[in-house]
C-alpha cells in the first residue's frame, strides 16, 4: 500500500511540476489610469470633421496659409475662416459637414480639405 501511494504522489507531483515548469503565464490585464486614458484620447480622437481635413487628435486650431479652421473639444468644426471671410457650415442630419459657404456663395469645402491636407499647417491642440 505504502508503494502505491508512493508512486501516486511522485506521479502527482511530476505532473504538478511539468506543467508550471511548461505553462507560460497569461499576460495580466491592466486597467488604463485616468491619466492614460485622457493622454489617449486627446492623442487618438477622430471625428468625421478631423478626418475630412487629414487630422488626428483633440485638435483646438489650424492655420494653414489663408484658412483657419476651430474645433471644439469634442472634435467638431465649430469656426471656419478663409481669406479672412468667415465661412457658413453646412451639416447634413447626421451631423457631417456638407458644405463650407463663402459669404458669396461659392461651396469651398473641397478647396479647403485640399489646402489643409496638402499643407498640414500648424495645429494647435487642447
């Protein structure tokens, strides 16, 4: 009887040890801090109105050349100015800009996304 439990437990005890001497473990989850999260988020937001000008992040301002574009926090086109002509925004229901309006009328939407993707200019952020 003494051998068999004998055996039993160096059987348990080698299969024990193989498998902690094999397993690797899992990597631990761990929980953003607030000061990560915020850091991520202002680094990392994208919104539709970010996007359409080739921008990333919780951007406050551009400049770039003769266009000067403001956003709010969340990442929404608040201001948009061109040659010093303040430009109406145009939002379709959902929310995404549709046009950008010259005080005379001229759609410059296009010429505006063009302008700050091509020239990048200079952001300044929250």
């Amino acid at each position: 009887m003494s051998c068999k439990f004998s055996k039993l437990c160096a059987a348990i005890i080698a299969t024990i040890l193989m498998t902690g001497a094999c397993g690797k473990r899992a990597p631990v989850y761990k929980e953003k801090t607030q000061q990560e999260r915020h850091e991520s988020y202002h680094r990392d937001l994208t919104t539709a109105d970010l996007r359409m000008f080739g921008l990333k992040g919780n951007v406050m301002t551009l400049t770039s050349g003769e266009l000067q574009l403001e956003f709010m926090p969340n990442g929404m086109l608040s201001r948009a100015t061109l040659g010093g002509d303040s430009l109406t925004i145009e939002r379709n229901s959902s929310g995404e800009v549709v046009r950008m309006v010259t005080p005379q009328g001229t759609d410059v939407k296009a010429l505006c996304c063009e302008k700050a993707k091509a020239q990048k200019g200079e952001a300044v952020y929250y």
